[in-house]
C-alpha cells in the first residue's frame, strides 16, 4: 500500500494506454469529477491542520496475481470482481486498473481507494463575521495578522466577507481504519483468499506470511538498489534459518521451543544491535548464522535422545515375551425377537481422513532425507575432532586435508537441508510446518475415523461375520487342490520313507 499525495495524477497514469505498455482493463465505481473534489478537500483539510509534509490524498494498493489468470478470465470481468469486493467490504470509492510488467512476468491490479465517504448533502459554512486567512490558508483572528507595512491585504491572504460561504464539504473525516497497520494484513488476507478461490492448480494458492511465525521473511530486490548484493547475501542467510526451522520441525522440536530461539538469539539481538551500532545491515548475517548454530545443535541432541530411546524400547520387546492378543469378548446370542433394532449406517470416511495414507508417504520421506543429513553431520563432526586432536607435525601435514574434507562435506550437508526443505514444496506446500499441519490433523481423522469403523464392525457387523463364516466352512469342504510342486514333494517323502 502507498500514500497518494495526487490522486488525480495516478489515476491518470494507471488508466493511460501512452503511459503503459500493457494495460488490460480499467474499471471506475465512480467518475473522475469525483477525485477533483477529494483532492480539493484534502488540501482544504490539510491546510487547516497545519502540519508540514504532503497532504495524503488517496491510498493504492497494488494486487499481485497468479500468472496463470490471464489464460483463465477475462480481464474486465476479473478486475471489477476484485474491485467491487473492496468497495461492498470498505465502503469506498475505488479506480482500478490491471497491467502486466514489460517482460510480461507480473500480472498485477492497481487499486486506488478514497478513505472519504461522500455526504448524503453536502456541507456549507457561512461567515457570521468577516473572516481572515493568512497565506498558508490559516484563519486568523484579526485583520492586522494579514496587514503589510503600508495597511495592504499581503498577497496571498484573502477576507472571507460576513454572509459569504467560507467552507463547502462533500466528504466526511478520513477513515482511521486505513491508517491502521492491521489494515494492510486484513487485505491481504482479504485478497489472498479469493485469489485462493479462483486458482485452479493447487500449487498456486498464495499465502499470507506471518511475521510472528517461526519463518523470516526475504526481502525483494528492486531495480537500481544500491544495496542490492548487502540485501542477496542477507536473504542468504534468512534462508539458511527457515531450512533449519524446516528441520527441527520433521525432527520434533517443539514449535514453541523454536520460537524462544528465533526470539533469544535473533529478535531480542537485533533489537540489541541496532541499539547500540545503529541500522547496520552487515550484523544480521553474524545474528542469524550464531541463531541457525544454536538450533541445529539442538536438532541434534533431540535426534541423538530419540535414537536411544528408539533403541531402548527395542531391547524392552526383545526381553519380553510377546502376550496373546485377546480378541473381544463374545456374548451369548440373545434369542430373536419380532422387532429387529435398527442398524446405524457404517461410518464413511472424510476426505481429511483418506487423504492420510499420501501424507503418511511424505512424512516418511521427510524422515528418510532428515536421517541422511543426520549422518553427513556425524561424519562431519568426526572430521572435525579429528583435525582439532591432531598433536605434533602433524598438525601441518594433515591438517589441511582434513580441513577441505571438513568444507566439502559442510557443502553436501547444506544441499542435502535445501532438498528437506523442497521436498515439502515440490508437494505443494509453503514450508514443513505447513505440511506438519495438515499431516496432523488428517492423521488424527483417520484414528477417528478407524475407531468408528472398528466400533461399527463390532456392534453391527454380524451379518458380514456370517459371511466370513460361511466363506470359512466353503473352504474347508472344499479345499483348494494341490499344486504340482506340493504332490512331488509328497512322493519324494514316501520314497526317503521306503529307502529306509
């Protein structure tokens, strides 16, 4: 979202087919006289506060939508459907626009929204006395304040003559709302979700990121950005902590846990750096590399117990001895009555619950990579104790070696976290967590849904037991024939017996 100190001059630049290249549609839920009048107010009310700067006009919002959207609906229809949802949401006059970029890879709306309603009358204030302004259009109590050296009206100021209309309003205060931080994140998730409804591949739904999340964001690199490369390597580095969140995840860290890390050693040190050496963007990469640090050595201790307990529990069956399962208890069979209960249906399975056994697959996959980078680690800290143990000559001979296989295997340890992260996006998902979240609940729908089948069989299943039994007393009458392979080794039996 931006400010608009002239609204007229963006309207016209955003609907202007000389000053864009690939303009599609424009749409305007009133007329341009409309705009003149807003900015007309704007002035007037921003020359009375008498506060320095620009006077804000309008605000514009600029929508980014999926690429696929121009080969779905037509341009026209798609922008007023976007526009019309602000103004039945907020109430306000809007004028939109819809482009593409040069290279045709952003196709995008500009949305450009009063924060004025217009009154149903409008407002006239007469002087009740002469009235006096000043050249900035501030009124003044006397006629002196606006008086030069020889008694003339300075240029500039102006008399308001008692009986004459001094102020003439068509629009109310400006909304608060639009000012608001929280109003930003409202349209975006606003937006998203209806962009959300109008995709059709799954793998386009946007998502809102959350700034309280476990995640950092990177920041987009504009053209001519003098701080471009300081910005790349900062992303850099922001990657390297969400791939590491991505892993803490499938290795079951709390997410609370992660959070107090993402809280203790980046947000709380920044905050702390910035305090003391100023807005220094060199010092985020130490924060987040001294952060990723911290929770991979905790990724690892977590991995390291589990293994053990793994292993325990291992031992633990091996000990003792397996019990029989019993199965349920069956009840004597009451006699038949004339009035049969009625049979609840048979549980049906929700989509939540049958999509289980394809997230189950991801799931292990995460678990097999997280396995693999486990060990690349292992390797690479025996490497690394075994340069730091190295005495005497030595310590100048096989030091180096040590040290190209210590950053040769840093290197494989770094590709094989970037493939854990991908393998959550290759199956359409934003991140692990995201994927960790909808595994949870369709794992806990599925033994929901299990329990209610298995309930349902046990209570109301007699009819299919019958059939089971009548299938089971069918094979024993009539037992499957002998294979070949069996009746020749049968007579290969009786000729050891006669040998003997």
């Amino acid at each position: 979202m931006s400010k608009l100190p002239d609204v007229r001059g963006r309207v016209t630049y955003i609907s202007s087919h000389a000053k864009q290249e690939n303009l599609y549609a424009v749409y305007e839920t009133t007329d341009r006289h409309y705009w003149t009048e807003l900015a007309k107010c704007s002035q007037q009310e921003f020359q009375k506060s008498g506060t320095e700067g620009k006077s804000i006009e309008a605000r514009e919002f600029i929508i980014a939508l999926p690429e696929s959207f121009p080969n779905l609906y037509e341009p026209d229809k798609l922008l007023q459907l976007f526009t019309d949802r602000f103004k039945e949401k907020y109430g306000v006059e809007c004028v939109s626009a819809l482009h593409h970029n040069k290279r045709k890879t952003n196709y995008h709306i500009h949305l450009i929204f009063s924060e004025r309603k217009l009154l149903p009358e409008s407002i006239e204030k007469t002087a009740t006395r002469n009235m006096f302004y000043d050249e900035q259009g501030k009124h003044v109590r006397t006629k002196k304040e606006i008086l030069d050296e020889n008694g003339d009206v300075r240029k500039g100021c102006k008399i308001v003559k008692k009986g004459e209309v001094y102020e003439h309003n068509l629009f109310t205060a400006k909304n608060k709302l639009f000012k608001q931080d929280e109003f930003i994140d409202e349209v975006k998730h606003f937006y998203t979700d209806l962009i959300n409804t109008l995709v059709k591949d799954g793998k386009e739904k946007l998502h809102v990121f959350d700034e309280n999340g476990l995640y950092l964001a990177t920041k987009k690199i504009g053209k001519n950005n003098p701080k471009a490369e300081q910005i790349q390597t900062d992303n850099e580095y922001r990657m390297r902590w969400n791939r590491e969140v991505d892993r803490a995840i499938v290795s079951g860290m709390a997410e609370t846990e992660i959070q107090q890390i993402k809280k203790e050693y980046i947000s709380d040190r920044i905050r702390e750096s910035v305090d003391v050496f100023g807005n220094q963007l060199e010092r985020l990469g130490t924060i987040l590399m001294s952060a990723v640090a911290v929770l991979a050595m905790l990724i690892s201790k977590v991995l390291q117990k589990a293994r053990e307990m793994s292993a325990k529990l291992y031992d633990t069956e091996q000990i003792q001895p397996q019990m029989p399962v019993q199965g349920p208890v069956c009840q004597p069979a009451e006699k038949e009555t004339q009035t049969k209960p009625k049979i609840p249906p048979k549980p049906v399975m929700p989509a939540e619950a049958a999509a289980y056994p394809k997230l189950f697959k991801i799931y292990k996959e995460l678990k097999r990579q997280n396995e693999i980078i486990f060990e690349a680690e292992k390797e690479r800290n025996a490497l690394e104790f075994e340069r730091d143990d190295l005495k005497g000559l030595a310590r100048f001979t096989k030091k180096g070696e040590l040290q190209s296989k210590i950053d040769s295997k840093n290197e494989e340890i770094d590709i094989l976290k970037i493939r854990l992260s991908g393998i959550a996006k290759k199956y359409g998902y934003q991140n692990v967590q995201e994927f960790y979240c909808t595994y949870h609940k369709s794992h806990s729908a599925y033994i929901a849904y299990k329990e209610q089948a298995a309930e349902w069989e046990q209570t109301c299943g007699d009819d299919n037991q019958k059939q089971n039994n009548k299938s089971v007393l069918g094979r024993l009458k009539n037992p499957p024939k002998r294979t070949a392979d069996y009746q020749q080794q049968r007579t290969l039996k009786g000729k050891d017996r006669g040998a003997r």
